[in-house]
C-alpha cells in the first residue's frame, strides 16, 4: 500500500500506519529470521551471487572479515566494558553486519562464525552501549544496536535457542532505551539530523527484529520511527537538488540511514518513497562533488576528504531503485577502483565496512555501468537549495581536468530555511526542528585544484570559525566575541555552529549567477546577510571567474555604510596538504602573493586592491580538534584597509601551465570594473558589474542583463547568452565610423570633433585610456557621444561631477530631448548619425601624451564656444555647404590640403595627426580587397623606404561607408572615420603612439 505524507495530519497518519502495522503482522512466514533485507528462501540466491555477478563485493566483504580475524585485539569489542565505554564505539556496531553477513554467505568458514559469536557475546554482557564521556549522545548506542540486531537477523538460524534469547532481550531492552530518549533527546525533534536518521534506523531495525514474536510494544516503535522519518522524507521532497547541508562527509552518513530506511519502509510497511525529489537527484551529490581522480570530494561544512559513509552503497541503490541507468553502479566502481590505499584520504577503520553488506544486497549486476551523459568534459554544476557550485567534478586525474567549487548559501539549504521563515507547516518548531550545527561560517568560500593538485582547499571538519574557511572577517566590530577585534560571519565561535539567536537564524549566503561558456565559468555571491549588522555592510559581493583550467579570477566586492565601525577586511586561503606548503612570492616585483611548489610545477597568487596596494600577507599553520584526532592546516592571510565605503580587491590564483603576464584594474566604476589580465601573450579583458540588482545598471556597463563578459582574442564570452565574434583591426585598436550629412553644420561638427579629443585626452590623463562603449545603432552626434562615451569611462572617478556639469550644458545646448541607457536621441531630426564598429570603441590616447595643462579649462571653454559657433552655424549654414570641413585640435588647426596630410610632432613625442581627403571609385577591386592604401609622409613616422601605419581603405560588406584598416600593428592607434558614401570620398584621422602606456590609478589625477 503507498503512503504520501504530504500535508496530512500527524493524528490521522498514525491510525493509517497503525493500521498498515497490525496487517503486517498477519504475515505468514515458517521461518522467523532472516527479514530484514531478504527471506530465508533468498539467502542460496545470495550464496550463488557470491561467486558469479557479485563476486567484486564478496570479496571486499571477504577482506574486510579477513582482516579483522587477523587482529582480534582491536576489532573485537573489549572484554571489559569499562574499556568498551571508554571511548567513542560505534566501530563495534559498524563491523557487525559485514561479518554476519559473510557467515551467513559462507557457513563453513567456522573461525569467522566463532569470531562473530564471541563479538556478540561481549556486546549482550555490557549492561550499556552508551560512551562514559558523552552521556548524553546515544550515537555511539544507535550504531551498536543496529549492527546489533541486523547481525541477529543475519545469524539467527545458525544460532542455538540459548544465545536466540539471550540477543533477542538485548535488543528489546536496548530498543526501549532508544525509544525512551526519543522522547527526550534533541535528535528526537531535529530533523534532517544525521543523529536522528541514525538512531531513528536503529530504532526501527531493533523494533523489526524484537517485534517478530512481541507485537504490541514493537508497534510503538515502527510507528514512532515512520512518523518521523516520513516528516524526514517529506522534508527531503522540497529538496530538489540531491543536497544535504550537513556537506558530502555527514551527507553520505544520513543518506547511509535514509536509504536503508526507504528500503525497509517499502518492504515492510508498503511504504513508497522512490519518486521523492531528493532520491531522484541524490547522485549528483556523490558525483558532482568528486574532484579529479574520484578519492576527493568537496569539504563544505564539517568534513573529512570524501565521505563517512559508503557511498558505493548508496550509489547503487538509487541505480536499482531509481535512476536504473547505470550511472549509480559506475561511480560506485570508480570510487572502489581509486581508493587510497594509504594517507589522509583512507576511510576510517570504524566506518569503511559498514555498508558493504547492503551494497551487495542492493547491486543490480542487469544494470551494465555506465558514466552520466557528456563525461569526460568539465561540467558546472549548480546545487540551488545547498548553494554550491561545481565545475569540473566526477574526472579522471590529468592535467587538463581542473575543479572549482563556490558557497554561498542560506542556513540549513534554501528549502529548510524558507520553511522555518515562512512557517507554512505547524508541526514544524521553528529552527529548533532542525540541527545545522556541522555548517560552518562559510558563505562566498571557494576551493581550487588546477589539473586536480589542490591549490585552495577547505579547512574540513573542525571549530566552526570564519578565518578556518576561506572567506572574509572584518575589524573592528563591536559584536566581536572571538579574535577581538575581528569578526566574521554570524553563528562562528563555538565546536558547532550556533543557529539559534540573535540574527543568526537569518544568516544567509546567496549565488547571484553562474554561468558556463566553453572552458570559462562565471559564478558570484552575495554574503552581506552572513554578517552582522552591527558591522554595516551593505555588500560583500565575491566574483569567481574560472579563465582557463590553470587561471582563477577572485574579486571581492565590499559596501559599507558612511557611519560603518570596520576599517580592515582580511582574507583566508587554506591549504591542508602538509607536503607542499606556501611560501611568500611577489609577481613581477609589484605585487605581494604566495606560492606552492609541487615538485617544481609552481602554484601562485597574488592580490591588491582598487588603490593598487598589495599588503604582505601572514602564511601561518594551525591545528585544531576535529572528529577524535587533531588536524593540520595552512593559510594565507592577508589584510586591506577600508579606506572609503567601496572597497575592491583582486586576487589571481595560476597554475604552472599558463604565463602571467600582467594583471591591471582599468575601470572602477560605481557599478562596475573591468580588469585587463594578460595570460599567455593574450590579453583578456574582464567586465564584471558589482550592481548586480539594477537590470539598467548591467545594461549600461555590459551592454546585455548578464553580470559579466570577458573579451579575449577577437571573442566577446556574454556570461549567460553565449560567444560572439568581435571584428577587430589589428591588437590594441577600435574604430569609430561616423556617417554624416552634408547638411550638417560645419562649425557644430568642429566643436564636437574638437571637444571628443580634448575631453578624450583630458580623461586619459586621469588614467582611463582604457576604454569600452557599447555596440549601439542609436543616433547619436558626435558631439554628445564623446562626452557619453567618457562618462562612461570616469563614472567612479572624483571627477565624474566635472564631466556630468559639462554634459548637462552640451545636452542643452543640443536640445536633446531624453535619454535611455546610453543612447542618448537629439530632438533635431538633422543630425550626425553615429555607429559603433562592430562591438566597441577603443580609444588609445595616453594621459601622457596631453597636449597641454590646460586641457580641462579648454573642454570647458569649448562648451561655451559650442554656443556661439552652432549659432552662427546656422546662420552660415549656405555658405559652409561643400567647404572642407576643418579640425580643432587642441590650440593647433590642421588645414586640409588635396591629396597629401600635414604631419607634425608635438611636445617631442612621436605623434601624429593628420587629415586626409582622397577620391575613389567604389568598383575599385583592390580597394575592397583592402590593398591599396595611402601613404602618410613625415620623418617621424617614417621606416625604410615605407611609412609606418600605412593604412587601406576598403568598404564595409553590407554598409554604406568605407573603413580604414591599419597594416601595420607596431603602433597603438585610435582611429576616427567620417565617410560620405554619397560622394564615395573619405575623411580619416590617424593617432600614432610608439610608446606603451602603463595604467594608473583613477582616483589620482595630475596636479
């Protein structure tokens, strides 16, 4: 019969499952034990599997019984119980089952069944199961009973009927202490807790098991556990991704539990669980977790390196029960194949055999293994109510498969925490229905393992403190109550997190995008509600750009209020392999960082922030508790002042396969920045908004309602919308191409040339010669798009004022009538017309090269004589029709001559402007080719026999004007085109630089 337990009353599913109970016991068996898992009748079934289909799992079962008869000392529980109680003991629970099992597979091997009979001799003689120094965890007592009881269930008709009675009252006895401090006990209450879905189990075994021949009383049991396991797997039904938030470790622990608990719930009860939306996607929490080489997984909340418990057997169960595709069946294989066999990394001897009894039950030899679909190609991977993402998980270990994971979630996973906020259940308390104390402060953490070596690395299981996780803390706050005067996030101080007071039950993490393209992954977060508000944060916004399988991007994006206490941010990286430890490394003698040598192949990093400062950071080890052992760790801390509210910091993590080359912060707008990072001779350039919120603030930046783009060799990557080609002439280079009418005024097209390289100049002297405009077919004039196209460049600059007052006096004085994004439309209808090439602008004039102090008193006096001219303009309109139209550069006129431009040098740099106006014929064949060009006289430019930066002109395939295109790629060039297809004639200006430029920082202007 199928039970649903979805909004039924709690009163109402008791008498159906009591009723369902009593049926049960109407069961006609002439053989009591084995009932578990399997029948009598199906144990020869077993026997023959054990040497054809399942003979990989006999064998693992065969060793393990192996080696313990090779040391009883230790895997035998102690004679006495003093020593029994001693210590933490759930190995003795844990090891029972495999060995029953094997007796039961093998009933001539009789030094195991007289190991197993001694084994369960000592157990039934302890007058407890319960651990002397943690009295109140009865853990350790649901392990044994369960080990226990399914061992009694495994060897009961081998056993004579003195030891059937002398077990069966153990298990009784034992089942009704369970059950007693179920009523009692936080586990009882907590659900999704990896303690209550252990001892829940334990319960429901021993109750299985004791209630063959005693009914009543074992009827309370069954119904307690089903009552709270439902509300269990009524819980897990809201959580679609497969995740758990007590992380993988933990994770497989309670999964381990579940899963038997779905198995013996259907069998025995009629109860069905198999299309529960966690089961069907619980195996990617196994496989979108593995790091290269299948031995790894994910540390997120308290963790050891992989897992507590299985998970080949839990792998296989959702492959016979649920997925039935074979993926379960391969990833079990593949992590059995490429188990260490020694290190950190080996499961401990109390849990590695501790399912290996149900994995054979449950192996499905039908179900040929088989990898999920597109293996063998790194994967993003999004877990939406734990939130993590993964990319490059469930590989084979080689140089090119490389792993990234991000945290940035809500308190107990998304599902649990809008539960307990929203309340829609009345059966559930509030958090103190849930128990997230394995989490850690750990929202916006990272880890990264370029070509699978483990760079950064969580901290694993340990005290639940920020500066053990890769993530921020700030000084000073006035709630600091460890680390004084550092704080970090909510909820951190203690062996477990604290989730029950004030703010911390708010405490949330969230991942605002992630994005794949190609081998490039884009993911952030925002963890501002992670922290209190004591602090003032308005923003703690993390950026993970995944560049190549050797480059990782990380960018924190910190806002506070004015009135904010913190002045410092410091940051943690954490690496547990005691092997290879970080050293301190500086990047091309500019910017601190750190290093890891793995056999010579060199793992780096590097970090400074908005104001290019770059501190030196502490590497420092620590150790702490963890499980029953101490653990090891190293990291990198680094410390940045909070000078003003807007805070960036840049770190750049690389492998030894990729050179570095440079790595600049170009733009630091209020909305956004965009970073030129230049990684084997190939510069990439990185745009990244920080308003994330506002849908017009990422229009504006990026040009789409993505949240970054990166442009890279001749390719624009729009995060979320896919790839494009980007025509571009040479390296280093845009083009502008403006169409004009011949009705235009003269005067009004000089002032707005004029004012488009003073303004232009005059903003790269304040260091943004580094600039990108957005594809636009608006119409525009010129005019206002120089003035556009640089405020755009300096919005974050103390001098965006400046430029905005001068804007508002052109727009006037261009009666411009509105104004959406940046396409700004001129109420007259008369106008320049004005295009972007292709998909941006690109204007190569450095600050350097100025042509005088003055400048911004000029563009401010050319604003003015912008009034006047266009007056006059008008009157003259007749008069200027046909005229060659004249340039204003700077205080300089350049006349235009016939056919050759006029060259000069200024300020004994080598510059060029020139001016040039040719004829063509539009059918000319090698024009369009691109091949003839015109030659640019002058000594400073000149080479050989051959000018420099010769260009050609040729017509644009599908448009109505002409494009120069450069030659030579020598030089840095900005070049500005005004064509008038009409008159198949040609107006260029040609800005030659042979010098490179070397960024600066925004906020400092020249004096």
């Amino acid at each position: 019969m199928k039970r649903t337990y979805v909004r039924k009353n709690v009163d109402q599913y008791e008498k159906q499952q009591l009723e369902g109970l009593s049926a049960e016991q109407q069961l006609k068996r002439t053989v009591l034990h084995p009932s578990l898992y399997f029948d009598a009748h199906d144990v020869q079934a077993l026997r023959q599997r054990a040497r054809t289909s399942h003979l990989h799992l006999f064998r693992a079962i065969r060793s393990a019984v192996m080696v313990m008869l090779s040391n009883p000392l230790y895997y035998l529980p102690p004679p006495k119980h003093i020593d029994f109680a001693a210590k933490w003991n759930e190995i003795y629970g844990n090891n029972l089952p495999p060995l029953a099992f094997y007796c039961l597979l093998c009933p001539e091997d009789k030094a195991a069944f007289d190991f197993a009979l001694e084994y369960m001799d000592r157990m039934a003689g302890y007058k407890n199961w319960l651990v002397e120094n943690a009295p109140g965890d009865e853990v350790p007592l649901g392990h044994s009973l369960t080990g226990f009881a399914t061992a009694f269930d495994f060897l009961y008709n081998s056993l004579e009927n003195e030891r059937r009675q002398k077990y069966l009252e153990k298990i009784r006895s034992v089942s009704e202490e369970m059950y007693e401090y179920s009523k009692v006990r936080s586990w009882g209450k907590q659900l999704l807790h990896n303690h209550q879905a252990t001892n829940m189990l334990a319960l429901l075994i021993g109750a299985l098991v004791a209630g063959v021949d005693k009914g009543s009383q074992a009827n309370i049991w069954k119904h307690t556990v089903v009552d709270v396991m439902e509300k269990t797997m009524f819980l897990l039904n809201h959580i679609v991704d497969g995740s758990l938030d007590e992380g993988v470790a933990y994770g497989s622990y309670t999964a381990k539990s579940v899963t038997q608990y779905v198995f013996l719930a259907q069998r025995h009860f009629g109860i069905n669980n198999l299309e529960n939306n966690w089961l069907k996607m619980h195996f990617w929490f196994y496989y979108a977790t593995l790091l290269p080489g299948f031995q790894r997984t994910v540390g997120v909340a308290d963790s050891n390196y992989n897992w507590f418990y299985g998970p080949e057997s839990q792998l296989v169960f959702l492959d016979k029960f649920i997925m039935k595709n074979g993926a379960g069946n391969w990833l079990a294989q593949q992590i059995r194949k490429h188990r260490p066999k020694d290190g950190p990394m080996v499961p401990s001897t109390a849990q590695r055999w501790s399912t290996l009894h149900t994995e054979f039950i449950w192996y499905a030899a039908e179900i040929a293994p088989q990898p999920p679909p597109d293996y063998g190609t790194a994967k993003m991977h999004v877990f939406p109510n734990w939130g993590v993402v993964t990319y490059g998980a469930g590989l084979p270990n080689s140089q090119t498969n490389t792993f990234v994971s991000f945290k940035s979630g809500k308190l107990g996973g998304r599902a649990v925490y809008d539960i307990v906020h929203f309340q829609p259940y009345r059966w559930i308390d509030g958090w103190r229905s849930f128990n997230p104390g394995h989490e850690h402060p750990d929202q916006n953490s990272f880890t990264f393992a370029p070509n699978g070596q483990v760079f950064v690395s969580e901290a694993l299981y340990g005290p639940k403190l920020s500066h053990l996780n890769n993530v921020l803390v700030f000084a000073p706050s006035p709630t600091s109550q460890c680390n004084q005067p550092w704080e970090g996030q909510l909820g951190e101080c203690a062996q477990w997190l604290k989730w029950i007071g004030d703010e911390v039950g708010d405490s949330t993490g969230e991942i605002i995008t992630a994005s794949q393209a190609g081998d490039m992954m884009f993911v952030s977060g925002e963890a501002v509600s992670a922290y209190t508000s004591a602090m003032k944060l308005k923003s703690v916004y993390r950026i993970l750009l995944l560049l190549n399988s050797q480059t990782l991007l990380v960018v924190d994006h910190i806002e506070k209020e004015e009135d904010s206490p913190v002045n410092s941010v410091s940051a943690f990286f954490h690496n547990l392999d005691i092997d290879f430890k970080y050293i301190p490394y500086k990047f091309k003698n500019k910017y601190n960082g750190a290093m890891m040598d793995v056999w010579d192949a060199h793992y780096k990093m590097f970090w400074f922030d908005h104001r290019g400062s770059s501190p030196v950071a502490r590497i420092q080890e620590a150790e702490q508790a963890a499980e029953f052992k101490k653990r090891w760790t190293q990291f990198v801390n680094v410390t940045f002042p909070m000078k003003n509210t807007l805070t960036r910091i840049v770190y750049l993590f690389y492998g030894p396969y990729v050179n570095v080359s440079n790595c600049r912060l170009v733009d630091n707008a209020k909305s956004g920045f965009q970073i030129s990072l230049s990684v084997n001779n190939t510069e990439n350039t990185i745009s990244v908004v920080t308003e994330y919120q506002n849908l017009k603030a990422r229009f504006d930046y990026l040009g789409f309602g993505g949240f970054a783009k990166v442009v890279h060799e001749n390719k624009v990557t729009k995060f979320g919308l896919g790839t494009e080609s980007v025509k571009k002439d040479m390296r280093n280079s845009r083009v502008l191409q403006i169409a004009h009418s011949d009705k235009e005024d003269p005067n009004f097209f000089n002032v707005q040339f004029s004012l488009l390289l003073k303004v232009s100049i005059y903003y790269r002297r304040l260091n943004h010669y580094d600039s990108y405009v957005r594809p636009s077919s608006a119409p525009l004039g010129g005019f206002t798009l120089a003035l556009v196209m640089n405020a755009m460049v300096a919005a974050n600059c103390q001098h965006a004022n400046e430029l905005l007052k001068l804007i508002k006096t052109i727009l006037k004085v261009n009666s411009v009538t509105g104004e959406e994004h940046a396409n700004i439309l001129l109420g007259r209808k008369e106008t320049l017309m004005v295009q972007f090439a292709e998909a941006t602008l690109h204007l190569r004039i450095a600050y350097r090269f100025a042509l005088s102090d003055s400048i911004k008193e000029e563009v401010q006096d050319s604003a003015e004589k912008a009034k006047l001219e266009i007056s006059q303009g008008k009157k003259n309109r007749k008069e200027d029709e046909g005229r060659t139209k004249k340039m204003i550069i700077s205080k300089a006129t350049f006349p235009t001559s016939k056919s050759v431009p006029k060259c000069v040098l200024q300020n004994k740099k080598r510059i060029s402007i020139c001016e040039f106006k040719t004829n063509f014929k539009k059918e000319d064949q090698s024009l369009e080719e691109g091949r003839t060009g015109i030659p640019l006289p002058g000594p400073a430019l000149r080479k050989g026999s051959r000018a420099l930066g010769q260009p050609a002109c040729r017509q644009v395939p599908g448009e109505g004007n002409w494009r120069l295109l450069p030659e030579n790629s020598d030089m840095q060039r900005t070049e500005i085109l005004v064509s008038k297809p009409e008159k198949k004639s040609i107006l260029c200006m040609i800005f030659y630089s042979l010098e490179d430029v070397n960024p600066a920082k925004c906020a400092t202007p020249p004096k």
